[in-house]
C-alpha cells in the first residue's frame, strides 16, 4: 500500500514536471551581454574594414560606382551583424536602452544601404548628405550604451575607409 | 505657377533653407563630443577645425580646437595619466618656418604674464585645464588652470610646450609635447611623458587648446596650422577622422577614442 502511494506520488511529480512550463531562457547579466556580443561584432567589424579598405580613395578618385560595391558589401556585414546581435536575449534591466540602442543600429542599415544607393546612381551631394546622417546616428547610438563599454559593437568612423 | 499664391521658386528656397539648416543641426550635433567608456572611465574628446570652409587643392590658415577629459562613473578618484598622445590628420600642415621657439626651462616657475615675457614671439595658443587633487586627510578639491601654448624644439624635433598655471592654489607646470610623424591616419602625433614629479596636475579632469598663430616671414604672411578640404569636386563637403586621443595610466591600461569632423570645400 505504501509502495502503491509512493509511486503515485513519484508519477504525480513527474507529470507535474513534464506539464510545467519549459524554463525561460535566463536573461545574461551586463558582462555576459556584452562578451556575447562582442564575439558576434568582432569578426564582423573586421571584416568590414578589410572591406572598406580603399573606399575613401575611390570617392576621391570620383570611382562613386567602386565605393558604392564596398558600401554593399559593408551594408551586408552589418545587416548581417545586427540581426545576429538582436537575437541574443537582453539582461533584464537594460531592455528599454538597448531597445532604443537597436532603433538607431536598424537605422545605421538604413543609412549605408542608402548611402549605397546614392554612390550607385553617381549622387555625389545626397551620399553626402546621408554619410552626415550616418555619423551623427552612430554618435548618438553610442552614448545609449556608453556604460556597457563596447569596443567592436560600438560604431567607429575609422572603419569605414 | 505658385503654391497658395507664393511663387514657386520661393518655396524652393525656403525648402533649401529647411534642408541646409537640418544639415547644420546634424553636423553641430556631432560636433558636442565623443565619448567612449572603458570599464569606469569615460573618456571624451572633441574638437575641430575653423573656418569650416577650406579649399581643396592646398591648405589655408585655420585654427584647431581639441578639448577632453576623464571622468570615473562612480566618483572615485581619477587615475594618474603617464602619457598622452593625440594625434591628428594628414591634411593639416605645422608650419613652423621662421617662428620662434622657446625651451621648457623660460618657462619654469613664471607666472602667465612671466611666461608671456620670455616667450610671447612663440606663443601659438591657449587653454584650460581641470584637475583633481586628493590629499591624505584632505577632502579632494580641484584647479582649474589656463593653459598657452608655445612652439618649441626638443632634441631636434618640432615640439609645443604647454604653461599651465593656477592662482589658488598657485603652481605651475611646463609640459612638452612632441611631434612625431607616422605613417596611417593620424599622420602627426603629439606625444607627452608625465612623470610622477608633475604632482596632482596628472589627475586631470578637462583639458581645451586652442592653437592658432599668424605670423610673417621673410615678408610672407605664414600660418601656424594650416589645413585643405581635399574632397572631388562633385562633393560640397567632406568627411575625416579629425583626432585621436589615448592616455596610458598608472594601472597600465591605455584608453583612448577617436572623432570625426566634416570641412566643406571653399571653391
């Protein structure tokens, strides 16, 4: 009898087990966060800047159509990046910051995939006028997250050309 | 044709104003400063060129703005910088032909006016500078210093030496910064030591320089800093990495961060 209602109770807790919700991912802390994160914009802000090696020179040169290829290729590493860093599950109490920190990042695609666009179609004046944009954005992205002090996830115009 | 009986090319330019004044915003509000955290310290820089408007092909006379600082995010006692190095674009020009210089130890222990004295001929600029100062069984309290800026030659190399002196309580430092030239972006270096004899004043919170000198030589009217805006002629305006600022500090570790400023092209 007593072995009869063990078993229940053993098969009671593993139905109770097996019928509970599934654990939520745990939310990082700040550091696990940002190491993370890190590791997703190292390689790609590496990469970016292999790519846009030589960039500066082509719009010297008046060569918009060479420099708008790097920008594409610069555009694709960082649409890329960005949608790879928004799928890391946010520590809870920064979520309103990085919330806004990913508007501004979303907004920098934006703004080199016009950027590109521009350089594309020899519209010298208005790439211009987006590359200011551009600077300006990343700026204020930047100082969202000036505590987390990021290194390759922070923007940095020296990357660019 | 008009718009609600406003002629049409007006509202052109009204909307140019709109679009050039929305511009203007964008780049003033780049122009407030970076800053970049690295562990409890923020560093900031900013900076800039003046006039704005320069010309493509060869450099003209401007002045250059660069001012920074250290902070800690929780109030605690800012380390000890042992080094600066800022360094500066290719597209700008030291000229120091035929102006004079003026060696570290004129300046020793004179007052603005003293330093004014032995040196004026080679002043190329002025300052502020903030610094922190913690001493045992003191409460922390901080100096404020005006900087100038002189041209100088130290072992050879093109140098500005900087006289910071502070009324209250009163000191005064000299602090040689040389020039070295390197390949990359940042082509001119400005490098100082801080050796532990300077005091307190390594703990500093602000600084701001403003070089600018016009002088003539050999009859010719010669600028101290001089830059171009080398942009196609397709662009108006242009975009550079104007500075980078990093300090090495006691602990070891070297922060620094970089800016980047805009020029438009003057013809």
């Amino acid at each position: 009898m007593v072995s009869k209602s063990i078993s229940f109770a053993l098969l009671l807790l593993v139905a109770l087990l097996a019928a509970a919700p599934a654990p939520a991912a745990e939310a990082p802390t700040r550091t696990e966060y940002v190491q993370q994160l890190e590791g997703i914009c190292k390689p790609d802000a590496l990469a970016t800047q292999r790519t846009m090696k030589g960039a500066r020179a082509e719009v010297q040169e008046e060569r918009l159509d060479a420099a708008a290829v790097k920008f594409a290729k610069a555009t694709g590493i960082y649409g890329g990046t960005v949608e790879a860093m928004a799928a890391v599950p946010r520590p809870g109490a920064d979520l309103e910051k990085l919330g806004k920190w990913f508007t501004y990042l979303k907004r920098q695609v934006t703004n080199l995939r016009q950027i590109t666009a521009e350089l594309r179609a020899e519209h010298a004046i208005k790439a211009q006028r987006l590359t200011a944009r551009f600077i300006h954005n990343g700026n204020l992205a930047n100082n969202v997250v000036l505590a987390f002090g990021f290194n390759y996830c922070s923007f940095k115009f020296s990357r660019y050309g | 044709m008009s718009v609600r009986g406003t002629p049409r090319r007006l509202w052109a330019a009204a909307f140019a104003f709109l679009l050039a004044a929305a511009v203007t915003a964008v780049l003033a509000g780049s122009a407030r400063g970076e800053r970049a955290q690295h562990g409890d310290l923020i560093l900031s820089l900013d900076g800039g060129l003046s006039p704005l408007a320069l010309p493509r092909d060869h450099p003209a006379p401007v002045s250059l703005r660069l001012s920074g600082g250290l902070q800690t995010t929780d109030e605690t006692p800012v380390p000890r910088v042992t080094r600066v190095e800022l360094g500066l674009p290719g597209q700008g020009v030291l000229d120091v032909r035929g102006l004079p210089t003026c060696l570290p130890r004129q300046l020793r222990n004179t007052t603005p006016a003293g330093s004014l004295k032995a040196c004026r001929s080679a002043l190329v600029g002025h300052g502020k500078i903030d610094a922190e100062v913690r001493l045992p069984n003191q409460e922390p309290f901080r100096i404020k210093a005006d900087l100038r800026a002189f041209n100088s030659r130290i072992d050879g190399r093109k140098a500005i030496i900087l006289h910071a002196f502070s009324p209250d309580p009163p000191s005064v430092i000299v602090l040689p910064f040389v020039l070295r030239l390197h390949a990359g972006r940042f082509k001119t270096r400005l490098i100082a030591n801080l050796p532990p004899s300077l005091g307190p004043w390594p703990h500093f919170t602000h600084f701001e320089v403003h070089l600018f000198r016009r002088y003539r030589y050999r009859g010719r009217e010669r600028s101290y800093i001089r830059a171009s805006c080398p942009i196609p002629k397709k662009f108006s305006a242009g975009f550079f990495s104007f500075a980078h600022a990093s300090f090495l500090l006691d602990d070891g570790r070297e922060i620094g961060t970089g800016i980047a400023r805009s020029c438009r092209a003057r013809n």
